[in-house]
C-alpha cells in the first residue's frame, strides 16, 4: 500500500495494489474508487482532501493476533 498527498491540488491518493485498473466509480463528488477486472480495489483518490480529513496526519498499524 503506498499513500500520498499532493499539498499542490490537496488531494490523497491511496495505492493499495498494482494490478490494472479496468474502471473507475465515484463514490462522491471527491472521493473516486478504481477496480480492477475482479472489481478488487486498486486505489482511491480523495480530492480536497482537507475538507475530507485530515490529511497531514497519517498513522498506520497491523494489527496482530
């Protein structure tokens, strides 16, 4: 998984694998899903991102068993 935040167009974009993209779907008028063949989620784009989140603070954990 990679994100990223672009402070330029404030928007966050998340990568969470690198298969091909086969169609995009707006979830809101700023948040857009891509799906691959599968329907499996590729990324996700969150445009405005700091009206959506907060999007200069980012933690991530794996939670263990």
């Amino acid at each position: 998984m990679n994100v990223r935040y672009f402070p330029d167009t404030d928007t966050l974009l998340v990568t969470f694998s690198d298969r091909k993209v086969a169609e995009t779907r707006d979830l809101t008028e700023d948040v857009l899903i891509e799906l691959d063949e599968q329907g499996r989620l590729v990324s996700m784009t969150v445009e405005h991102a700091k009206e959506q989140m907060n999007a200069t603070e980012f933690t991530y954990q794996v939670a263990t068993a």
